[in-house]
C-alpha cells in the first residue's frame, strides 16, 4: 500500500489549540482517517450522524490522550480574523451537515480553505492530495502527534493512501452500525 510522508516539526500543546488554526486526522493509522477543523480553541467536522460546531478542544484533547486516539495536528497560517475563520468553517459544516456516501468529512475543509485562502483545491479528493498544495502555498506553519510516537521513523508519519472505495465503506459500516443502534 501506497504511503504519504508527513513530517512532525513540534510538539502540540492545550495553549497553542486554543489560539490556533489547525487541520485535525483523527484516527491517523486508520483507513480513512477523519478530518476537521480547529480554529481558537472550537473544533469542527461533520460525520455520519451531524456536525460538531464549535465543540471544545481541551476536551477532544483529553479524550484522545485518555483513549490513546492517535490524532495529527496540522497548524495552518491564520490569513483572517478568528470571527472570520469561525463564521466560514460554521457555514461550511452547516452546508455539508454530515458523511454520506457523496459527501465526505473532506468536503467543508476544502471550502473552508478555497475561502479562506483563496486558493483552488476542490479537486482534491483525499487529504494526501490536499497537504501537498498547502505546503506549496507556504500555508503551513508546523505538524505535531499525539498518540503517534512510536509509529514515527526519524519524526516522519506515513499515511496510509486509501481510495474512494474505502471512503464509501467506511462510511456504509458506520451507516450499518448506527441503524443497529437506533434499533435497540
């Protein structure tokens, strides 16, 4: 299978979540990984059941460490007001709403950045396509892990390459999974 380097440069702390503007793969070593937002502190994302709007870093933070959740932080230049990044990422995630088989946790991040950047990447359909533009835009500030240490070689994390396909069935097991739990 097919990987995609990315470089740790730091290390993340609570205070630096709080302030920053961060690109977020929960689930790192997992095909697919999920992707989100985080602006000052307020993370963002949809999924299979509905968004997380404005939902507080520290305790994401805290779960994964309490979970052992592998998660890759991506710091990202902030080009606007925080108000401007949390009103384009709130109006992005409420179009999207949530995972279904044509829309992916992907989709609200590319608007975000296409808004906020200025920048063309709805071309891209994975986060391995998108980091390569970010970088050559000189977008992005630093990478850190949390949960990943021992998964790293020389302070490199290798991404698994995934495909539509594994997109989709992410998504029907998860659609699957839900439906048993209304059920009960």
């Amino acid at each position: 299978m097919e990987k995609y380097p990315i470089h740790i440069t730091s290390e993340i702390t609570e205070e630096q979540l709080q302030e920053g503007l961060f690109l977020f793969m929960f689930r790192a070593t997992k095909i697919p990984p999920h992707i989100g937002v985080i602006t000052n502190g307020l993370l963002f994302d949809i999924t299979s059941v509905g968004p997380n709007r404005g939902t507080d870093v520290l305790e994401f933070y805290q779960t994964c460490l309490k979970r052992k959740n592998e998660v890759v932080f991506i710091a990202l230049k902030q080009t606007g007001s925080s108000l401007d990044m949390f009103d384009n990422i709130t109006e992005k995630v409420d179009k999207y709403w949530k995972v279904t088989e044509e829309v992916s946790c992907l989709n609200p991040i590319k608007d975000f950045i296409e808004e906020a950047f200025d920048i063309e990447v709805n071309h891209t359909n994975f986060i391995f396509e998108l980091l390569p533009i970010l970088y050559d835009h000189e977008l992005i500030e630093g990478v850190s892990q949390l949960n990943l240490s021992k998964k790293l070689k020389d302070n490199v994390f290798e991404l698994k390459k995934y495909t539509k396909e594994d997109i989709d069935n992410c998504i029907k097991a998860l659609t699957r999974k839900e439906s048993i739990c209304i059920e009960e």
